[in-house]
C-alpha cells in the first residue's frame, strides 16, 4: 500500500493537481483492497465494466486486464488527461470525459456492446464520491432494464454510514427510503469495512464496499411503481410519526394525493395497523398498501 500511496502523492506533485474535495476525491491505494474489488467483481473475458470514477486509473488497470471491455467515466479535466495518457494504447478501454448523472446509462452500454469481442454482462464498479451515493446508485438501478444489455451487478465503495443504510432492515434505525429502493430492485450485502487509512487523501469517515445483485424483476410486483415509491417516501418523511398521520401529512403537504377514507379503508382491508411506524414495514407490505390504497380510491371514484 506504501508504494501505491507514494505512487499517486508523486503523480499529483508532478502534475502539479490536488485532489478536490468538491468532487469528494479520495482515491484508493490499498493494493490488497483493490484486489479485494476484482475478486469481488467475479469478472470473466466476457464482462463489460462501466467505472465510475475511474481518478488516477489504478483500479482501472485491474478492471482492464479481467474484462472484455471497460468503460471509465471521470469528471475531472486533470484525472482525465492522466486517464489518456494511461490507456491510449488499451483498445479494450474507452474513456468517458462526463458526469455520470448527466449520462445515459443505456446509451453508454449499447455504444460498448456493438464492439468485439461483444460483452455478454454488463457491470457497474466505482469508489462513489460519497456526496453523490444515493442519486448515482439509483439511476443505475432504475435505468437498469432500459438497456440492451441489463446491468447484472453494482460494485461500489461507500461511506460506512450508506452502506449501512443500503442493507438495513425494517425496524431498523438505518431502515429507510433507500433500503426499501434498493431491496426493490437488487439483492445487497457489505463485503468489506475499509478505514481512512486505504486512501488517499484520508477521508475523516470509515467505507464499506457494497455489492448488489440486480434482479431481472423486482422484489414485488406494483400496480403503479410511481406510486409505491411515493407512499414509501411520504412514510420515511415522517418517520417518527405513526404510518397514518405520516400519510396524512404527506397529503397536506401535496407530496402526494390520496384521499384520506381511502388509506383507512386500505389499512381495514389490509388488517394493517395504521398506528405502525413506517420503518416496520417490509417491501411487501408497502406494496401491498400502495396496491390496496390505488384499489380504494379507485372504488371510490366510481
């Protein structure tokens, strides 16, 4: 590890850079770490990987050498010269000078997928700026299905606190919107803590590497998925009030807009104890709600 971290202390010397903390760049140069990634990535010749972040590239070089084809996305003008400069002989690299949130994961994916040898899975790894998790994780999830070639995994180092929040379960403290979104779409589980000291420079919190399984279908099925997620977002709105009065409250507030003799007569037809907290209520159970509550007002309605 004393090699890497000296190797990219003198990169950014000699390029005269510094890692940017609006960007939230702190770079991994834990060697046995970044071959913790690899083996957790289970990569084959047949992969295609999409990077986020790919910094100074010493993860890429790693990721390269195990998969088909690699694309690497960095935001960071100087980090992207480097990255040229790296790989401008690797013909099984493409690099990708964007912000992943202003990219079109679908497109990206297609455009790698018309060359040979074509890829026949497609991964997502990075070390997420840790401002920027939960926006990027989601958009490759729900963009997911959208592509010629669905994204089979998500690899990603993450501060320890979303991690957390990634894999909790109901009645947690770390159970939330989040946990929910993502037990929807995908199966995850925290492989590894990795502390400051595996960076570059140190961040003041510990990290976890998170992987997820993304499902074919999701968890549950849903009349309306649109709808499911803003029963589930006005539930953790209000998570200290009890599931009903979280609800109301999200009506008159116009996140969302049910009338209220619907959600009790869900909660009836349910047998769902509208004085719950929403943090006890499992992905199933939230489906069932949205789906019981959509039945209600549509009874209602004729």
């Amino acid at each position: 590890m004393a090699n890497t971290r000296k190797r990219t202390r003198e990169l950014f010397q000699n390029t005269k850079l510094h890692p940017r903390k609006r960007f939230g760049q702190n770079f991994l140069v834990d060697t046995r770490m970044l071959d913790f990634i690899v083996e957790a990535a289970e990569l084959s010749s047949e992969d295609l990987v999409l990077e986020i972040g790919a910094g100074t590239g010493t993860l890429t070089k790693k990721l390269a050498a195990s998969s088909a084809r690699l694309i690497a996305v960095e935001l960071d003008e100087g980090l992207f010269h480097i990255l040229q400069s790296e790989f401008q002989d690797n013909t099984n690299v493409t690099l990708v000078h964007a912000d992943i949130l202003n990219m079109d994961f679908p497109t990206l994916i297609d455009t790698a997928a018309k060359h040979e040898p074509a890829p026949g899975r497609v991964k997502v790894i990075g070390n997420l700026p840790y401002y920027i998790t939960t926006p990027i994780l989601m958009k490759a999830l729900e963009e997911s299905s959208l592509s010629p070639l669905p994204i089979e995994m998500i690899l990603i180092m993450v501060q320890k606190e979303v991690g957390q929040r990634i894999v909790a379960s109901p009645g947690t403290k770390a159970y939330g919107s989040l946990s929910v979104a993502v037990g929807y779409r995908s199966d995850a589980e925290i492989l590894k803590r990795v502390p400051p000291g595996s960076f570059y420079p140190r961040p003041k919190v510990d990290s976890v590497l998170v992987r997820l399984n993304v499902r074919s279908k999701p968890s549950v099925n849903v009349r309306d998925e649109r709808f499911f997620f803003q029963i589930v977002r006005a539930a953790f709105q209000y998570r200290r009030k009890t599931l009903r009065n979280a609800l109301r409250m999200a009506c008159d507030a116009g996140t969302v807009k049910l009338p209220m003799d619907s959600v009790d007569n869900a909660f009836q037809a349910l047998g769902l104890d509208g004085k719950r907290r929403g943090e006890t209520l499992n992905i199933s159970e939230f489906a069932a709600l949205a789906d019981a509550i959509q039945e209600q007002r549509r009874d209602g309605e004729e």
